[in-house]
C-alpha cells in the first residue's frame, strides 16, 4: 500500500558476522532509526547481539537476540530487549 506522509523513515545498521561452525554464527550489530518528518533525526537507537542455530536438518534455526534500546519515547534511558525466533525455511 501506499502512505503519503510526505516525510521518509530512516533506518541505519551495521553488523559484523562471525559463522563458528556449519551450524551456528552470531552478528554483533548496532542500529539507529528515524525519520524526517522534522529535519533528519534519529530517536532510536539499538546495539545488541543475535546468535543463530540450525536445530533440525537444513531448514529449522532458531535465533536469540539479547539487545539494548535507547529511544527518546523512553526518555533516553536504556531498555533491555530479548526476541527469540524460530525459523522454517522449506522453500526449495
């Protein structure tokens, strides 16, 4: 769909990769998020770390993602965050 909300959201990242064996890696990453509905500003920012794992043959991982957020909604005080994810990727 289409939102004409005559600003863009912005979105920055950076990672770094690190595959420890076949069947797991992690990525250290950092992020900062906005928009620029004002000028361009950035009210979130995210550092943290996502460890990935193939848990069943070639096509089932699961990930874990301990993170800190910083977000002025928060008034710039730090927020623990922890996702978890399982993932089935049958297409072939």
């Amino acid at each position: 769909y289409l939102v004409n909300d005559d600003f863009f959201k912005l979105r920055y990242g950076a990672g770094l990769f690190n595959q420890v064996t076949s069947k797991f890696a992690y990525v250290v990453q950092a992020g900062a998020s906005g928009d620029t509905e004002q000028g361009p500003t950035f009210d979130r920012y995210t550092a943290g770390i996502r460890f990935r794992r193939q848990i069943y043959k070639d096509w089932m991982f699961f990930e874990i993602q301990p993170q800190m957020i910083w977000a002025e909604e928060y008034e710039w005080q730090h927020r623990p965050a922890l996702l978890l994810k399982l993932e089935a990727d049958l297409a072939d």
